[in-house]
C-alpha cells in the first residue's frame, strides 16, 4: 500500500497538467472537432513532459534545488524576471480557471451557479494549504482524481472499432470545413497544457517538501513515468470519448456538460456520478496546485522560505504570495469572464514562456557541480535536445497562429 | 564597493580604447597568512569582446553535454579575455543605476591572454 | 534537523580554491544549516585589501541588493520600489557576513541564527500583521 500511496505526488502532478478544467473542456472540444487528428499532438507531449519532469525532480532530489532556483541561478536575475512574470501569469490565470472549475462541478451536482460557490471553494483551498500536511493532500485529491478512470471504462464499454481508430490516430487528417492553422493551432495549444511549466515547478516543489534524496530516484522516477503517462491516458480517453460519441452527431463542446456525455451515453447515471468526483477532484487537485505554484516561483526567485513543512509564520512571504493569489484568481472569475477560454489564451502565452523554463533544467541536469554521477544519459540529452526544438519552435509560432486564427475560431 | 559594480563594466585598454565588457569575475580563496584578510579575493576579470557572448551559464562550467548546447557555448565565448586584478589601474562605479561602471587596464587587449576552453583551465591557475 | 539534501563533502571553503563570481556565488540561494531556504545571494560587498586586492565581505541581500543587477529601466524602477518601502536608511543593504558562509556548493550554507531584525524586514512585517494573526499560523502542515 505504501508503494501505490508514494506515487500520488505524480498522479497530483500529472492531473494538474492534463484534466484540469482546461484540459477537460480542451480535450473533449479537439475530439468533438478534429476526431482523432490530433492524438499524436497529446503522445509527443506526454513523453516531452516525462522526459522533463523526470529532469527537474532528480535534480531537486540531488542537489535539493527547485526548478524556480536554477532558473535564477542559470538565466540571471533579468531573464529569469520576464520568466516568474509570464509563468506567474498563466499560473494564476490557470488557478482562476481551476476554482471555476470546481464551482462548475458543484454547480452540475446542486443546480446552484457555480459563481455563488467561488467564495466557498477558494477559501476551502486555502484551508487545505494552510492545514493539511503535503503528503495527505495529494494522496486524497491524487487517489479521488483516479475516477476520471471512468472515462477509460466508458470508451472500452462504447467497444469503438480499434483498427479504424488506430488507422486514424497514425494517419491523421484535417476534417472538411477546418484549415491547416487552426488545427496547428489547436496542436500547439494541447501540446503547451501537456508541457505546462507549473507541472515541474510544483512535482520539484513537491519532491524537496517530501524531503527526496538521492536515494529516492528510484521513487521520483516511479511518479513520472506512471503519473504522467497515466494523466495523458486519462486525456486520450477523453478525446477519444468526444471523438466517437460528439464528434460524429457535430456537437461542439463549450461547457463542462457537454465534456461528461460520453461517459453518459456509454454508462448511464452511475457513470456520470463518477465523473461528477472525478472532475472535482482535479479540478480542486489543480486549484491547489496552481495556487502553490504561485508561491512556489516567486518565493524561489527571491530566495524565501517556503513549503509546507514549515509553519506558516516561519514563511509568512510565501503564504501571503498564496493568499493573494487566491483571491486575485477568485476575483477574476467573479467579474464573469469565461473561465474556459481564460485558460485557452493562457496557454499560448505558456507556450511562448516554455523554453525559459526547460533550458535551464537541462542545462543544470548535466553538470556535475550540482548532479555528480546522476547527470543526464545520452538517452535523456538526446530527448532533451529534441525537445528543446519542438518547444522552441511551438513557442515561435504559437502567437502568430493565436492571430493568424482569431485563436482557433 | 559592490560586485555589481564590476559585472558588465565596460573595459578600457591603455590606449583609451573600448575592448568589451566584464563578464565575469574570478575569486580565489587566500590563505590567511598569505594575505592581509583571509577569504575570497578577486583574482581577476574575464572580458567578453563581442557582445552577444553570454549564453546560458555555459562557459566555464565542467559541463560537455548535450552536443549542441555545448558546441554554441564555446562559439561564443571562444573571444573571451583575461586580465589578472594587477593589470587593472582604476575601476569607476556606474553613473547611475542600472548602467554598466568601467574599468581602466594597463596594458591593450593584443596582450591579454585568450580563454579558449575557459572551463578547462578555470580552477587550475590561469 | 540535519540539512537536507545532505552537504557534499567539497563544499566546504578551502584556500586556493577558484570560484566564478557569476556561476558559484551570485544568484545562489543561501539556506540555513538545517536546509532551511534563507536568501538569494542578490550581490556581494567588496572591500579593498592593503595591498589594493578587492575582498569579498558579505553577501547582499534583499531587493535593493538586487535591483542594478536587473540592469536599464527595470533596475531603477525596482530601485525606486524597494527605497520607498524601506524603513531604514536607503543605502543600507541587508547583509550576511562572509565569514558566516560555511560552504560554497548547489546553495550557499551560512551559519547566521534565523532570527536576525535585520535580514528580513519584509517578511518580519508581513509575519507579524497578516500571517500570525491568522489561525493556525504557528503549526506547521508538514
């Protein structure tokens, strides 16, 4: 049971980063719209992640450093500036989204409007960061994501023809009526919210707050490559569901309904309980996780105490960090804007901050001074490079598509 | 003074020319007999020629992967410079705020000594 | 508590050793000797010796530390930010001793007691009026 339970930080991460509230919507909307077009855009990014947060938590775990220290310490205080403002950005942008998220949840279970719990739901975040201890919140809102696992079920139960499937997912093609930069577009925007830079700051956060050593690499590298493989099949499963059951009838997903119908079609009431959960705890997981982040990147620009291992008077610059966050995002959602859309534009900007954040791991995670003998293989530099490109050339792109579409309309 | 002062200071040779910028700074710890005050001294400067020759806290790192990174660090860093702490007459802080101070040499820049692989010989005496 | 991860046997500071003030010192964090995060080294205080070498005497903290080191415009906005919500005289920098710093690794461990007026103004005030009002403040969630 210990074993199962170590891996939740990955699960908590990986939830965070591929079926938050954008995630959701955005991976039912690209199957209801691009059916299977798109599934390899989600492959490449579950790999890039892996091969980056399996980086960034050795090098926590060996040298101690977080991913927001290094890049301090490796772009310089001005570089790195322009970097803790564009991902602060989109994390917050993204912890606004998320506390819409949950209230969307309650608000498909109580007929309530999901504005009338925001209040309730960011101060219930709060509480779990200032309260509960690093390892109970993530084995609770880790293991209560899992019934998003429904989605899995409901696609094996609709028992879609997995030859045609396969044939469309290895030879994708653009669906009459759609161009070729929307759909690159909507393939940059998936591939940033597989990679999305809170994902390493928070597993990194996460392994030094469960105090890894080198010892624990074994572990660390355990949560990445079932979390993060997991939260990708979780998302797949998602697509595929709109895919098969929207896709074809031309529904287009704009609202949190609309993403649980297959589940509905294929499993009826009992299916859609589970989602119901499912939704909320990753919804809520990744409300908590963007709003330590928050704290997380500014207090290790700055080089303050942080984490929850230490009493919140012993790190009060870093609680205030998160408090304000809280409710900055839930103030944002109260004035009304779409909450889902919020997290579409953010991230595109995430895309363009992306390399500021993974070039200063991979440079960290081949040299010796901090790492010693746990530097990088060949395999990890060669994926590394690759990666590197891919996520440069995604963030060059990435804006003059967002206008060259109207972001995706 | 503060280090800031010296880092990104425009260099100055003998004949009053503008040879580069501080790149970085080298500091070696004394002895305490050895010197007046024990600790980190400043050993010397190393002055970038071209501007763009700064990448990413690669140069002198022991640090030989991946490839492609490695190969567009010492591209850029192949013009860099030495100069010993002697060889430095006069250094002013900046005129204000946020600006580059300067730093006066002795000496002009053909008689510097280049850092080629300046990782390699960083921590053995230069 | 020991410090976590455990302190590299090399780290500790050895006459004759060479360090890059760029890649060994400047932009370090500094913890504690229990591992505990305490500043980023922002820049360091040089002071001449007798024989006109320059030596290193404290690391600076803080944001008025910080602030030319952004370089340009950013430099003297964060300048003008940090002058005007210091309390103290304005060209007092928050400092930690060089002789406090015990070893130059991954981060910088320094020997100074946690509790020092000086170091952390900000957060001794935001400490003292928003956070320890707050219930539950003085437990730490683990």
């Amino acid at each position: 049971m210990k074993r199962v339970l170590a891996v939740t930080l990955g699960i908590l991460t990986a939830i965070g980063g591929f079926v938050d509230i954008g995630d959701l919507v955005a991976s039912s909307l690209v199957g209801a719209r691009f059916g299977f077009a798109l599934v390899w855009v989600l492959l490449l990014g579950v790999v890039g992640i892996c091969v980056y947060a399996e980086m960034a938590g050795r090098v926590a775990a060996v040298s101690g450093r977080p991913t927001f220290d290094i890049v301090r310490e490796r772009l310089g205080p001005r570089v790195a500036f322009a970097n803790l403002t564009g991902s602060f950005l989109v994390t917050l942008l993204t912890l606004a989204a998320e506390l819409a998220g949950v209230g969307l949840a309650l608000e498909l279970l109580s007929s309530v409007s999901y504005l009338l719990w925001i209040p309730a739901v960011t101060f219930a975040v709060w509480v779990v960061i200032w309260r509960t201890k690093f390892e109970t919140m993530e084995r609770i809102f880790g293991l209560a994501g899992l019934s998003l696992i429904v989605f899995i079920v409901a696609v094996l139960h609709l028992d879609p023809r997995w030859g045609d499937m396969w044939q469309q997912v290895t030879h994708p093609q653009l669906p009459a009526g759609e161009g070729l930069p929307t759909y690159l577009y909507y393939g940059i925007a998936l591939f940033a919210s597989a990679m999305t830079p809170y994902e390493v700051f928070f597993f990194s956060s996460g392994g030094i707050e469960e105090r890894w050593s080198r010892k624990d690499l074994i572990n660390e590298r355990v949560n990445v490559f079932l979390g993060f493989p997991l939260g990708g099949l979780l998302a797949l499963s998602i697509m595929t569901g709109a895919a098969l059951v929207l896709h074809p009838e031309g529904i287009a997903v704009d609202h949190l309904s609309q993403v649980a119908l297959p589940v509905v079609v294929s499993l009826g009431k009992v299916g859609f309980a589970f989602v119901l959960l499912g939704v909320f705890a990753a919804t809520f997981g990744a409300a908590l996780e963007t709003a330590l982040s928050c704290g997380y990147t500014v207090a290790q620009y700055f080089g303050w105490t942080w984490g929850k291992t230490h009493a919140p008077r012993a790190a009060a610059r870093f609680h205030l960090v998160v408090i304000v966050s809280l409710l900055v995002g839930s103030m944002l959602v109260l004035t009304g804007i779409d909450p889902i859309k919020v997290t579409e534009y953010s991230l595109v900007f995430a895309a363009v901050a992306l390399p500021l954040t993974y070039l200063p791991i991979l440079v960290v995670a081949n040299d010796r001074e901090y790492m010693g003998e746990a530097v990088n293989g060949r395999l990890a530099n060669s994926l590394g490079v690759l990666y590197l490109l891919i996520i440069l050339v995604a963030s060059l792109a990435a804006l003059p598509l967002m206008f060259a579409t109207k972001a995706g309309l | 003074m503060r280090l800031a002062d010296l880092m990104g200071a425009r260099v100055i040779d003998v004949t009053g020319r503008d040879i580069g910028h501080v790149s970085d700074v080298r500091l070696t710890e004394a002895a305490a007999p050895s010197r007046r005050l024990p600790g980190l001294h400043v050993a010397g400067i190393v002055i970038a020629t071209r501007r763009r020759s700064r990448l990413l806290a690669y140069d002198h790192r022991p640090v030989d992967a991946p490839w492609p990174l490695t190969a567009l660090a010492r591209r850029a860093t192949r013009h860099a410079l030495w100069a010993p702490w002697t060889a430095v007459t006069a250094h002013r802080r900046p005129p204000r705020t946020g600006e580059p101070g300067t730093v006066t040499l002795d000496q002009t820049a053909a008689s510097l000594t280049p850092l080629r692989d300046m990782h390699a010989h960083w921590n053995s005496g230069t | 508590m020991p410090q976590h991860p455990p302190p590299r046997p090399g780290d500790e500071r050895t006459p004759g050793r060479a360090y890059s003030a760029r890649f060994h010192l400047l932009d370090r964090q500094i913890v504690t000797e229990d591992g505990t995060p305490l500043a980023k080294a922002d820049d360091l205080e040089l002071i001449p010796d007798s024989d006109g070498s320059l030596v290193v005497s404290a690391v600076l903290i803080g944001p008025t530390a910080l602030a030319p080191r952004l370089r340009g415009r950013p430099a003297r906005l964060l300048n003008a930010l940090a002058r005007r919500l210091t309390t103290g005289p304005t060209d007092h920098h928050a400092r930690i001793a060089m002789g406090h710093i015990i070893r130059i690794g991954a981060a910088l461990t320094a020997t100074t007691p946690p509790v020092d007026a000086t170091l952390h103004p900000l957060e001794d005030w935001i400490r003292d009026n928003v956070i320890a009002p707050l219930p539950g403040s003085g437990h730490a969630p683990g």
